[in-house]
C-alpha cells in the first residue's frame, strides 16, 4: 500500500447566489470541488499538483490535512484517515500555506518556535537540534530575535518553512509557497525542499502555479481541473503532449518580401520581421525552411520552443477549463 | 497541566505583542477607564436620583453593578479568542490554521486572543464592588467570600457561553450574527441591575436563557442579606453552577458545529 492513498474523493460547497430581483430567497447553487479524485503517493516522494484557480487544489490539501471533512470517497495517508481524530493525524504532517502566516505577527520568531514546542509537546533535545538543523539550512540565524512582521517576504517565508517543520512531519503540504518571492528566495526555497526531501525522506506535496518549482522540484506532476484529475505523471511526458507548436521569426534583407508559407502555419508580421508558428508533427521544418528561403535572402532567423506557461496555458485551453 | 501551561504561555506572548506599541496601547486602556467610569456615572445617578429602587439601596445597586462589571470584564481580559475574535478568526483562516496543530480547538481559540485593556474596567468594577459593600454593611465571612468568587466565577463561564452562540453561528455562516449581541452586551447592560425589579419575560430570559439571575442574583442577593423567598442556604452555591452548565453546553454544540466547518478559499 502506498503512503498516500486517495480513492474517489468528493466535496461539494453550497454557495448562496446573489438574490434576484422579485425574489424573497436568495437560490443556492453547488458546486462541486472536487468530483472523485484518486491518486496514490510514495514515501519520500516529490509531488508538484497544478490546475488553473478554482480547479480544486485547496481543497484537495485541505481535506489531505484534515482542516476539510470530505462529502464521499476514502483517503488514507500513513495509515490514517486525515479527518479522523484530527489532533493525532496532524502531528504528523506539516502545511505551509504561502497566503497566510501561521507563526505570531508581532514577536520575534525564536518566540513563536518556542511555543510551537509546547504546541507540539517536543521534547527539549528534540527541539534543539531540529531547531539547529533547520535555521542553518534556511539561515535563519540572525532573524531569530526579530519579530515577524518586519521580515521580507522571503524571510518570512523561511521562517514560516522552519515553523512547520519543527515537529519532523513525515509529509509536508505546500499551497503555493513561491507565491510572490523574488528569484533569488525561490532558488534558496526550492534547494531548502529538495535538502529535506534527500535529507530527512519528507514526503512532499506541493501545489503552485510557477511551472519552474514543477520543473526544478518534482519528479511527478498532476494536473487537477474542474474537480478532476486530467493528468498525472512525469513533467517531460506532459510536456511532450502540449508541446506541439514552433514559432520561427524571419528577418529579410531588403523589404520586397513575399512569403507563402505551406497550408497549416500562420504567419504574422511586425516591421521587418515575419513571426510563423506551425506544428512540426504536420509540417516537416524543412518544407518551411525551403520556402522561407524562396521568398528572399534571410539576414536572421530564430527558432523558439514554446514558452512552459504558454504549454500549460494550451492544455488548459485544449482541456477546455 | 499541559494546556494550562500552554495557555500562560499563549498569554505572556500576548501581552508582549499588546506591549509592542505602548502609546496606543496606554490610550486605549485610558479610552476603556472612560467608558466604564461613565457607564458607573449612570448607576450614581439613578442612585442619586432614587434612594431605593423595589427595595435595593443604592450601596446594594453599586454591588450588583461592581459584581457584573467584575465578571464581564475579566471575561473579555482572558476570553478575547471567543468574546471577540473568533468571527474575525473564521473569516481570515486563521482557524485553519488551529485545526493543524495538535491540541484542542477551544484550548486554541482561548489561546490565541486575550485583552489587557479591560484591565482599567475590572478596576472600576472592584472599587464598585467595594463601595457597594461597605455602603451596604456587608459582614465578610470565609462562606460570603467563597460565594462571592463562585458567583464571579461561573458568570464568567456563563458569558463565555453566550459568546460562543455567535461563535457557534460564525462557523456556519462565516459572518459574524451580532443579534447574539443582544444577550450578550446587552445581558450585561441590563443584569448589572438587580433582575428582580424587571417584569417576568424578562426575568424568565434572565434566569433560563442567560441565567445571570442564578449565577449573579442569587449569591448577590445573600451576600447583601436578602435571601430570596427564604430558600436554604445552599441554593447560593448550587445555582451558579448553572452557568457552569451553559458553558458545557455550548462547548458540545461548538464542536459539534466544527464538524460542519467549510473552511474559505485561498
């Protein structure tokens, strides 16, 4: 049995509609956030879940650590089910949510870790040497004496990690945890994750929407919309089947140009320059480039893969969400 | 003991974040000193005005005011989490954040709200309570202290679970239902007066809905030497345990009612 098990997981919300007009009450409509989702995770492993907004993620996590009571389907993760006995299952999972602090605002952060310890009921030791461990992986040493509210958004971030790890869950939820951190804090966010996934075998699940934490952080992806589990597997696979679309920009010399391009790519043009976007799989490259070539002597020439937000926003698009 | 300790805790941790800005938070204990002296201004006045009021001394109404104030205010010193920041709890997802950790909700919600500025309006409740007293005659004897603290005491639990009926309804409905304000502030408002000079619907809210009337009245009533209708002696210590009794009650709906939490997006 694998360490997470999900079988058909259901939840829907009721939402009170805006009350018409000539209407006493106000219409309640359903909607369903998740319609059956399945999915099995390993031990140790490193899962990033994607899906447009609303697509159900939250709600996924959320009921994955107990916060959520589902309306149908079994889950069960280490041989616990989330929303049963919730003060026993939540001591062994750590959530950091990238919207919303969890540690106390206005005392300085060694405070909130120090009662974290009593939260958790750790002991001493225990808590002394995860505490070194984990502020010399995040290089939290010199923020420790400064309240929350004044750190950067990456500081913040760090100590929020440092936070949640302290009781050494086994698995950790991340709801989008680069949200609105500069390069640099991403790069040291997501080096710290892969350190505690080798390190210490945390099993490690995390939603977002920055395709580069997918690519540089895990090794499966799954992708959720509209309640419903589209994909689940390794990011190149997923890729490869949205990855279907080349744009060539052409520069000429000279400004006589007339170009005819085969049957099937399209052609646009910004001053000089002639941007095509066509599908290899349909139009071999090479009868491009031989009637590229016919039009006129070419002084530049370009040619792109798509743009990884662009794949996502295609298959989006192609899976109608 | 653990949650004890955690609560203390919680608490000094409180008082520092209150203490990291010390200006507003002198003005806003100052600002509470004024609005509770004034709210004792009202009772010397109708002291003033009328010398009895159904046969209470105006020394009995300051006692019966000092005792509510007493027990409101240090409700709302220690019970911040429940009598006042639970809606915004909800509504932020804060919550969410307590039912990831490992202790008792409630044990969390009391944890993480607390209000020294009351501390000003529990002054002005004591020295109330202290004139009323001394006006009255009252003899102090081991019995009339303990009756005292168990009547404070159990108000206490008994505001606590009022409150909690808006708390209960703020995990349904995500917005906070200040109708429950009605029995709550308003309960306070009108039971710092003794509850006999009201007529009977209101008695019977006061004594079965919000029963101040049996954890304030009764006691109150003995401590100033007015036994109601010649009832034994122990009737002091056993109704108060009423509120006692509202506490439990509302603690078994609230978690009933986490049950139905539905959290909000993010």
């Amino acid at each position: 049995m694998s360490y997470i098990e999900v079988d058909g997981l259901k939840k829907t919300f009721t939402v009170k509609k805006k009350r018409e007009k000539g209407k006493l009450l106000r219409e309640k409509q359903t909607v369903e956030a998740l319609k059956g989702v399945s999915f099995s995770v390993e031990k140790g492993e490193l899962v990033g879940y994607i899906g447009p907004n609303g697509a159900g993620k939250s709600t996924t996590v959320k009921i994955l650590s107990g916060i959520l009571t589902p309306d149908g389907g079994k889950a069960n993760v280490g041989g616990r089910v989330p929303w049963v006995d919730r003060k026993e299952y939540v001591k062994h999972i750590g959530v950091v949510f990238g919207q919303r602090s969890q540690l106390w605002w206005d005392v300085p952060i060694i405070d909130s870790f120090s009662l974290l310890k009593d939260i958790y009921k750790l002991s001493s030791g225990d808590y002394e040497k995860r505490l070194k461990e984990l502020k010399d992986a995040l290089q939290l040493e010199e923020l420790l004496r400064t309240p929350l509210r004044l750190l950067s958004l990456g500081q913040r971030m760090r100590a929020e990690l440092c936070g949640s790890l302290l009781h050494r869950p086994e698995l950790l939820f991340l709801d989008e945890p680069t949200i609105g951190l500069d390069a640099v804090s991403k790069i040291a966010l997501r080096d710290f994750l892969k350190w505690e996934n080798k390190e210490n075998g945390t099993t490690i699940m995390l939603t977002t929407h920055d395709m580069e934490d997918i690519a540089a952080l895990c090794s499966r992806v799954m992708v959720l919309g509209h309640g419903q589990k589209l994909f689940d597997g390794k990011l190149p696979d997923l890729l490869e089947r949205f990855d279907t679309v080349r744009t060539v920009s052409v520069k000429y010399d000279g400004t006589d140009i007339s170009l005819k391009v085969p049957e099937g790519a399209s052609v646009s043009q910004k001053d000089n320059e002639f941007f095509i976007t066509y599908c290899p799989k349909e139009i071999p490259t090479a009868r491009l480039l031989v009637a590229l070539q016919d039009a006129g002597t070419i002084s530049e020439m370009t040619l792109q893969p798509e743009n990884i937000d662009h794949l996502i926003a295609a298959m989006y698009k192609e899976l109608d969400l | 003991m653990d949650t004890v300790r955690l609560y203390i805790r919680s608490m000094g941790m409180l008082l520092r974040s209150h203490l990291q800005y010390p200006a507003s938070f002198v003005m806003q204990t100052l600002a509470q000193l004024v609005m509770e002296a004034g709210e004792m201004m009202v009772v010397i006045l109708v002291v003033d005005r009328f010398e009895k009021l159904k046969g209470w001394t105006g020394g009995n109404l300051f006692f019966f005011f000092g005792l509510m104030s007493v027990s409101f205010y240090i409700t709302e010193f220690f019970g911040r989490g429940i009598t006042g920041d639970f809606p915004s709890m909800v509504r932020t997802g804060k919550l969410d954040t307590i039912l990831l950790r490992p202790r008792g909700v409630l044990t969390q919600v009391l944890c993480s709200g607390m209000d020294p500025r009351r501390i000003t309006c529990i002054a002005v409740g004591t020295v109330a309570l202290i004139m009323g007293s001394r006006m009255s005659g009252v003899e102090w004897s081991a019995l009339k202290v303990l009756a005292l603290i168990e009547s404070i005491g159990m108000s206490c639990l008994l505001i606590l679970g009022l409150f909690m009926i808006e708390s209960i309804f703020c995990i349904h409905s995500v917005k906070s239902v200040e109708l429950v304000n009605a029995i709550t502030y308003g309960g306070r408002s009108a039971c710092q007066y003794p509850i006999d000079i009201y007529p009977t619907p209101l008695k019977v809210m006061f004594t079965v809905l919000a029963p101040f009337a049996l954890t304030l009245h009764v006691p109150a009533a003995w401590i100033l030497g007015k036994p109601l209708y010649g009832w034994p002696i122990w009737t002091v210590f056993v109704t108060p345990l009423s509120g006692a009794a509202v506490f439990f009650i509302m603690t078994a709906l609230f978690h009933r009612g986490m049950r139905y939490y539905r959290s909000t997006g993010s």
